[in-house]
C-alpha cells in the first residue's frame, strides 16, 4: 500500500506539472535561476538524471542483496553540463521527464515487497534500502518542483 502510495503521488506531481512546465516561456526556462544557479530547463534535467538513476537502483536492488552502483549526487552539476539540458529542446525535455516518471511509477507499484531491505551505499558511504529510495526520490522530485515553483513566482 505504501508503495502504490507513493507511486501515485508521482503520478500526480508528473500531472499537475506537465501543463505548468509545457506554458513557460523561453526567456524564463533559460534565465531564471534557482539557489543552486541553475536555470528550470536544467532542474529539469537534473530531474530526468535523479529518475533514470533511481530507476536503475530500483531494479537492481531487486535482484541485488547489497548493490554496488555509483552514486551521482556529487557530480550533479556535471551531469548537466555534459548532457546540455540548457540547450535540449524543451518539449522532448518535459516528454522525457514525463514519461519516465510515469515508467518508474509502474515500477514502484510492482516492487517485490520482499527486497525493501535490500542495501546500496551512497558516495558517503550511507546505506541506503531500497525503501529509502523510493521515498528519497519522491521528496527530490518534491523539492526540485517547488524550486521550480520559487523560480516562477520571481517573475
């Protein structure tokens, strides 16, 4: 149940922002920046890089007792320079953010509840279960979108 929970949750936030982000202007998605100084376009973009890893720590724990994966967090702001989200096309951007959101809420709903306890290590070296994944990603995206949400009610 909680899983579905929070899969739904996704869902929602995927919903309700795919309508704002299709509407921002050009000048706004590229000049307005967040604390981090990073325009919407590449939170955005982070947003896609944190899905498709936690994507990837979402299976894997599944069949992994104890995962050994590199961890992206501290190279956030590389990701985003070597894949350009400043310069992606905005619509295939949101069309990607959508629908892999949309993907790894599927996932999430069909977890085998046997392997919540299964364990990665962060680049601290934490262990994480694949629990706290799932409701890690869910309170990222959460924060990324209400960054977003600051950005737009400066202009």
């Amino acid at each position: 149940m909680k899983f579905s929970t929070i899969a739904n949750q996704i869902s929602e936030l995927v919903n309700k922002w795919v309508p704002v982000l299709e509407t921002i202007p050009e000048k706004i998605l590229t000049e307005k920046k967040n604390w981090q100084n990073r325009t919407i376009k590449q939170v955005v973009g982070h947003l896609v890089d944190s899905a498709s890893n936690n994507h990837q720590r979402i299976v894997r724990l599944q069949y992994n007792k104890k995962l050994v994966f590199p961890d992206f967090q501290q190279d956030n702001d590389l990701w985003i320079s070597l894949q350009d989200y400043q310069d992606e096309d905005w619509d295939n951007l949101v069309f990607l953010w959508k629908y892999y959101n949309r993907h790894l809420s599927h996932v999430i709903c069909s977890l085998n509840l046997d392997k919540i306890e299964n364990t990665w290590n962060n680049f601290e070296g934490t262990r994480v279960t694949l629990e706290q994944v799932i409701e890690g990603y869910l309170w990222h995206l959460e924060l990324h979108l209400k960054e977003i949400e600051c950005v737009l009610q400066q202009h």
